[in-house]
C-alpha cells in the first residue's frame, strides 16, 4: 500500500530542519597530526590498559602466525587480518614508548584450513572482546576512539573470517 504523499508544509519543513540537524552533529574526525609527531601517551590510569590491549593483539597476531605457518595456503586470506594488527599495534606501542612489547607464548594450530580458520577466528572475537570492554574502561577520549575504531576492524575481520569458515 503505498504511502500518504507529503504535504508541502512538511516537505518545507523537513528540508529547512536538515541543515539544522547536521549543523548539531559533530562527527568530523579531529584534525590529523603530521607524521613526525609522536602519538600522545594516554593518561597514567590508562597504561596497565594500553599494556592489556596490546598483550591481547600480540596474542592474536600469534594465532594468526601459527595458522598461516600450519595451513600456507591461508597466508593471503590472513594478510589484511595481521597488516591490522601490526598497525594498531604501532599505534599503541607508540603511545606508551617506555612499555616492552610482550611476546606471547607458544601456540598450537591445527593444519587443516576449517579447523585453523575457526582458531583465527574465536582468537579474534576475544581480542574484539577485550578491546570493546578496554573501550568502555578507558579514562582517555582519545584512547577510548582508537580502541573503538580497532574494535570495529576486529569485527570486520571476524565478520569476514566467519563467512570464510562456513563457505
């Protein structure tokens, strides 16, 4: 059943409201540093934060390395997937230059392609996991953006790799 038309009343309404809406939307990224700048350090509450995170990407990244070294034929799939990593990685790293990077601990894979694409992917769902809730904790604005927007890659990817698995 199709819809009542519009009125002109309300389509002038409408079309003079619209600006008023975008204006009251501030969604424009902040302005882009040069890239020589060194990143921010977080506040002192957020670096046991910054450590955790960037435990649990090295964590991931180890899984990622030992599915590619167990099945080869997934390095291409799990490329975009580790080049993710590696740069939010250096983001964090960069925030918090005087912090050692933790190395992560042996990881057992299994050489078939679904079994090893399922390790990758609940791999990936905890560090979206811990992530998302380092978002919420987070006592820096700054940092809560960065650990959201590497929140919404993880998903991507996880979202990716689950469509993988089942096709």
């Amino acid at each position: 059943m199709p819809g009542r038309p519009l009125s002109r009343r309300t389509t002038l309404g409408s079309a003079l409201a619209a600006p008023l809406a975008l204006a009251a939307c501030d969604i424009d990224p902040p302005p882009r540093e040069s890239e020589s700048s060194p990143a921010t350090p977080p506040p002192p509450e957020d670096s046991a934060l910054v450590a955790a995170v960037v435990a649990a990407l090295v964590r991931a990244q180890s899984v990622l390395d030992a599915a590619a070294a167990a099945v080869p034929s997934l390095a291409d799939r799990l490329g975009p997937v580790r080049t993710a990593h590696a740069e939010h990685l250096e983001v964090l790293v960069g925030a918090v230059p005087e912090a050692d990077l933790p190395t992560a601990g042996a990881v057992s894979v299994p050489a078939q392609i679904l079994p090893a694409l399922g390790a990758v992917r609940r791999s990936e769902q905890r560090l979206q996991r811990e992530v998302r809730e380092g978002c919420l904790a987070a006592a820096s604005g700054d940092l809560a953006r960065v650990l959201g927007s590497i929140a919404a890659s993880t998903s991507q990817h996880s979202a990716a790799l689950a469509t993988e698995v089942t096709s």
